[in-house]
C-alpha cells in the first residue's frame, strides 16, 4: 500500500513536470474557469451540441440506487438542491470519454485544451435547469481484472473465456481513486456503497486523473516535438523478388530487427508466400496478439481456401486480448482452420511459425521464431528479433512442440536445439550459468549478458548471484522488473544492470553465455519471470551462424555502451541517467540501430552492384 501510494505521488510529480514542458512548447492544458468569456461561451455551444445529448445524470436517493461504476470510468460526483431549500441531493454523471469523444477539447485554432469533466462540471445548469449545484467532485473505480477459473473443470475452453469477459465488467472494485479535498461524508459514502475500505482502498488524487488520456496530446501536429519520422527497411536479404523460401534455403537463417527492419515485408510476406505458394502443404502457428486489422489472419484465412493444412494455437487468455482473440478464432474456425487453445493450465506466449513445403529434394519446414507478438502495430513500435530459418533440426523441434500444443501430451518430447517452457528453458538457463561458474572457479573468464523485459524468477536471480560471487561478470538489460541488485560489495560486484527508454520499447530477448570461449547466443520470448518460465509455454532458440551472432553481439554492445538513452541501476534499486561525455557518441542506443540498418541496407547495394553478371543460377523449383 505505501508503494502505491509512493507511485501515485511520482505519477503527480510527473504531470506536473510535462505541463511545464508543454507550457513551454505553446502547448496549455487549461481548467474551464480560466478561459475568457468568448472561449467558455465557445466550449459551452461545442458542448450542447456535441456531447450534451450522450450526457445521463443519475440520481442517487430511495427511488435511484446507487449506480453501476464501470472500470475506470470518469464520474461527477455532483450536490444539488432546489432553490430556497437546505435538503440537498447527490447525482452521477459518468464523463462520455471515448467512441470518438475526446477527454480534452481543443479551443479554437489554438494548442489549448480543456479538460471535458471541466467543461461538464462547469455547464451543469444544462442538466439540472433551475437547482443550485453545491458541489461537483471527480471519481473512478477500478475493477479486480483477475477472474480466471480452472481450466482443467471447463468443458470449453472459448465459452469458459467467454464468461470470464462478462464477469469482468462486474468484477470487485480493489480502489477507489477522489479529487483532493473531496468533502469527507461523499467520500465515506462512496467508500461505503462499493464496499471499500476507506482507510486502505480510497486514494486522493491530487491533479487529473486518468492520465493515460494524456496520449491525445502526442497527436498534435507539431513534428518539430515528435522523433523523426522511421520507416523500417527492408532486410537487405529479403529485397529480392525471388521466393522467400528460397531466399531462406539459399541464404541460411535471416535475423530480422524491429521495428528497424521491415515487419511487413518480412513475417507478413512470410505467411503471404506461405498461403499462395502451391509447394506449401502446411501452416503452424501460435496467436498471442495480433492487431484489428491483422493481414496475418487474412493470409492464414486465405491458405487455408487455397487448400492448406493450416493449424492455429490461439490464445485466449492473452491479458485483455482476450474479446478480439476469441474473434479471431471463431473466424479462422469458419473457413476451416484448425483451431486449438494450448495447453490446459499453461499459457502459449511463444511466437513461432512452422511452414511444411515440398521442396525439390523432399519435405522441408522453414520457420520464424521471434521475441514478439505477429502484430504489425507493435512491430513498429517494440524492438524485436525474429529469426527466418530452414534449420532441420529446429524444424523436427518445432514439429515436436506444436504436436505438443495441439494434444497436451508431455511423455518424451525430446528437443535438441529449442529450449521450450516450462520444461526445458529454464533447468537449462540454471545449468549454462553454474557451466559460467565452473569456468570462473577454473580461472577462465565467465561472461554472461541477458536482455529482457524482466528479470524475477528467484532462482535464476539467486543463481546470478552466485555467478557474480565466483567471478563471472554479469551484464543485465533489463527494461522493466529487477530482482537483482548490482554493485552490492560481496554480493554483486560482478553485475551491472541497465534499463533502455527511448522511443520504442525495448522488448527483445537475449540470452548469451560465454562458455569458454564456445559463444552461445538464444533469442526468444521468454522472460526470467517464474510466470515465463514454468507457467508458460514459451520458445528459445539458438542464433549459430556466425554472421547473426556478429549481429546479436553488435545489438548488445550497442545497448550497454549506450550514453543517452541508459540507466544504470545502483545497489539501493535507484536509476540514474547516463549522461554522454563531449566525446562520447551523443545518439541514443536506438537511433544508432537506426543508422546501423541503413548502413546494412547500402551495404548489401553495393555488394549486389559488384556482384559480376553473367553467372548461372541455379533454377528456382
């Protein structure tokens, strides 16, 4: 609770220093009471004639009980009375936010935004013509999102989800949030009829609320605030017109970057060529999240009408996905796919894709395994890693791993490549950091770098720590969560950990070991949480060829060298900035990918324009 309590106050502190900076800019959030007579008269007529009619004040007294409060919903507390007359009453207005409704209303041609709660607030005569108004005072709830069932006593797993949707929308209330100086019988009131706990469950808010709205702002058209428009390139091996698969069989395993390279011209085309390529018989897939608008699922649609064997492991309870995935897998059910949930119990959060296709000297299965969803939304907005490969053994692994998905059945599945949870990846994360040890105990160097999401599992971080007392150095890019704690005398000298925060967020998995100079590099969709690693079914992969590894290698030193965008954390669990030297690169670990993918994609140009004519290829089959 005082952790809470803590982040609310950061939150306010926050707010308030992105006013200033948007003050500074031109740009004014202001209250309704501040705007001249001719702007509120302006804001007043916009009101009536947009908003007013989706506005429904609710009276609160024995013939009006108290009303539904959906999550987080914006509401008016709102104290009225007849003229002449001290008995007052209460009504609610829920604040209309969304559906094409804007919490913040622009005055006139100007950047000057008023928030709508202020404008209703202040316009109150319109819903109640004739009463006095005695006070009108801000709230939300939020709802107890966490209404899973067993699994293992549903008879469908779809309807099951199904039910949970429904019950969320009536979920417990956990919080209550108020205006600061909210009258103190409202907030008693309110804390009493949602069943709260005034003293734990209610919290003040001092400043606005809700302040994700605060997004809206980011569409303003000023492009000299925003970074410099980034479109991903293609990758230099995939700017071919050949065959996607026979650009992967001839070239070997490609390792794509987002959103520095292209998503579109990459997975997408993956699944496309897939779908249309007569020597294709088969398509695999796991659905984690994809985006509303997802070419991924007309491309699987359209395969599976061409006469593809197409096979879909949706999963449902992806976190407030789960609406659009169920969708999704009623629509690929339609036409014929074959559709599965997982495994009981687990969640899927891999993100692989295995295509069978009748190549000239037999059956041969091409793949993408990635660190991200197959959403081309978030692929330009998330760094990711994906690696397209024919690799026979990573085939037979995933063969292995999507039979597994599509029956549940563990006894024997052997993996000789993949490292998969909840079996596998994390005993073997364990025994290549105590291999790290052994090595420093030996008197060689131990290395070990990890670049993830979050770092919480307590025995890979208690592992880590025995690394870092034996000697071996431990490099952490962490963006989120982190159990360990660097620099801690005894404990920890061994162990830096840093968080990158630019403009796409970090989401890649990596994982490399040093291993007496015998390098192993993973990439996948695990992060060290205990939920990843034995409540999931997650996918990692060996890089092995020595071009992506460079590749890995360069992302890593990258990052870790970074001087603009890192922090560094210190033994007490506080981040400090890095701030760059005058002789330090001053760009950011992002903008330097950037630059490092353009500087790819003129290479491979000028490589392809010295390569000499005349020579014959092998033919296409």
């Amino acid at each position: 609770l005082v952790v809470v309590r803590e982040i609310v106050e950061q939150q306010r502190l926050l707010a308030s220093e992105l006013h200033e900076l948007l003050k500074a800019q031109g740009i004014r959030l202001r209250s309704y009471q501040r705007l001249t007579e001719a702007q509120r008269q302006q804001m007043r007529d916009y009101y009536l004639r947009n908003i007013f009619p989706l506005v429904t004040p609710q009276s609160m007294d024995p013939a009006h009980p108290f009303p539904f409060i959906s999550n987080l919903s914006l509401n008016l507390l709102v104290t009225v009375r007849y003229p002449h007359d001290d008995a007052s009453g209460l009504a609610r207005i829920k604040v209309p936010v969304g559906s094409g409704i804007p919490r913040f209303l622009k005055v006139g041609d100007e950047d000057l935004y008023v928030p709508l709660e202020d404008v209703i607030a202040n316009n109150l005569d319109l819903l109640f013509p004739g009463m006095e108004v005695d006070a009108c005072e801000l709230f939300r709830v939020t709802r107890n999102a966490m209404t899973e069932r067993a699994e293992d006593q549903a008879d469908d797993m779809l309807q099951m989800i199904e039910s949970e949707l429904r019950e969320r929308r009536f979920a417990p209330i956990v919080r209550l949030e108020v205006e600061k100086d909210m009258d103190a019988v409202h907030r008693g009131m309110l804390a009493a009829e949602l069943g709260l706990d005034e003293t734990n469950e209610v919290f003040e808010v001092d400043g606005m609320m809700a302040l994700r709205d605060l997004f809206q702002i980011v569409g303003i058209n000023r492009p000299e605030l925003h970074d410099p428009p980034h479109h991903p390139l293609d990758h230099p091996k995939l700017n071919d017109k050949r065959n996607i698969f026979h650009i992967i069989r001839d070239s070997g395993p490609i390792l794509l970057q987002h959103p520095y390279e292209s998503f579109a011209t990459s997975v997408e085309r993956f699944v496309l060529e897939a779908s249309e390529d007569p020597k294709v018989l088969a398509i695999k897939m796991t659905l984690y999240r994809t985006s509303a608008d997802s070419k991924i699922i007309e491309y699987l649609v359209d395969a599976a009408q061409n006469g593809k064997q197409v096979t879909v492991v949706v999963e449902l309870k992806a976190r407030f996905d789960e609406a659009a995935n169920i969708r999704w897998a009623n629509r690929l059910e339609e036409v014929g796919i074959h559709v599965t949930y997982g495994v009981v119990g687990l969640k899927t959060h891999s993100k692989v894709i295995l295509v069978v296709r009748r190549d000239f000297s037999g059956l041969r299965r091409y793949a993408h395994i990635g660190t991200g969803n197959y959403h081309a939304g978030t692929a330009r907005l998330y760094s990711d890693l994906g690696l397209l490969t024919c690799d026979p053994v990573i085939g037979e692994d995933l063969t292995e791993l999507f039979n597994y998905l599509t029956t549940g059945y563990v006894p024997k599945r052997n993996y000789r490549k993949l490292l998969p949870a909840p079996k596998v990846l994390k005993p073997a994360l364990l025994a290549k950091i105590e291999r790290e040890v052994q090595q420093a105990q030996a008197g060689r160097a131990g290395l070990i770098q990890f670049k993830m999401n979050a770092l919480e599992d307590r025995d890979i971080t208690a592992a880590l720590y025995r690394a870092a007392q034996a000697g071996v150095k431990v490099d952490l890019i962490i963006r989120d969560t982190c159990r360990l704690r660097p620099g801690i005398p005894g404990l920890s000298e061994n162990v830096r950990v840093i968080s990158i925060v630019g403009r796409f967020l970090e989401h890649t998995r990596i994982y490399y070991f040093l291993n007496g100079g015998a390098e192993e590099y993973f990439i996948g969709s695990a992060d060290c949480m205990k939920r990843n690693l034995e409540s999931r079914v997650e996918v990692v992969a060996p890089v092995e060829t020595p071009e992506l590894r460079r590749e890995l290698r360069q992302v890593l030193d990258v990052q870790l060298n970074d001087r603009r965008s890192a922090w560094d954390m210190q033994p007490d669990g506080r981040y400090v900035q890095r701030v760059p030297a005058e002789d330090h690169d001053p760009r950011g670990a992002q903008q330097i990918l950037i630059d490092l993918a353009e500087r790819r994609r003129k290479e491979a140009q000028r490589l392809k324009k010295r390569k000499p004519r005349g020579i014959a290829r092998r033919p296409a089959i």
